[in-house]
C-alpha cells in the first residue's frame, strides 16, 4: 500500500479559473468529515470542491455539482491508478468567469489531482 504522511497542496490556474490540489492521510473515512467541512470553511467563496477518498476498502467520490463524471471518478481513478490508500484528494475551484466544457474540464481535474500527487512524498506502508 502506498500513501502519504502530510498534507500536499498543488495550484494552476485555467482560463481565470484557479484550483487548488489537496492529497491529504486519512486513517479512518469518518475523518473526511471534517478534512471536508474545514476546506468548505477555509476556501468559502470556491465554486466546487470536488473530491475522491480510499481507506482500506471504503471510497467515496463526489463531483459537487460539476458535470456528471469530469471530477470526482477521475480523481478516484488516479488513486486507484497510483495505488495509494488511507488518502484524501480534493480539488478546490474558484470559477473564473468562462465555462471550460466536460472535455477540458475532466482533463483538468486530472492535472490538477497528477500535479498534488507528483509533488507528494509518497511511502510504503
């Protein structure tokens, strides 16, 4: 299994729009709970906040709002892909005014959730 100790945090901006990339430890999936709701806090004026999670054999993802599968399956996929369990990926949105599309929107999720993950420190458990 591979995972993280720490909290990582990624930015990129797209077309105005800026997202910001969490890879966060979970040791339970009630601790999501409230990784989330401080997020929901601490980004307040965000659009989206869209997230995958794995804990042993719990996951969860969701698109919040954004079109039906640009957001939370692919960030799942990407910890699936990696192999990382007992992890968190969230991606904040400040929408900035220009809507992207389904394509260009999945894609850039992905980067966002490729770009946290490549800067993490990940470990063998």
């Amino acid at each position: 299994m591979k995972t993280v100790t720490q909290i990582y945090q990624s930015n990129m901006e797209v077309m105005k729009s800026k997202f910001i990339s969490f890879l966060i430890p979970l040791s339970q999936p009630d601790d999501f709970k409230l990784v989330l709701k401080n997020l929901q806090k601490e980004h307040s004026k965000a659009k989206h906040i869209v997230y995958a999670y794995k804990v042993g054999n719990k996951s969860k993802s969701c698109d919040d709002q954004e079109p039906k599968g640009t957001a939370g399956r692919p960030l799942m996929e990407l910890l699936l892909k990696k192999e990382l369990d007992n992890v968190a990926l969230v991606v904040v949105r400040y929408f900035g005014g220009t809507k992207l599309g389904a394509g260009r929107l999945l894609r850039t999720y992905v980067q966002a959730g490729v770009d946290v993950i490549n800067a993490a420190e990940i470990v063998e458990r």
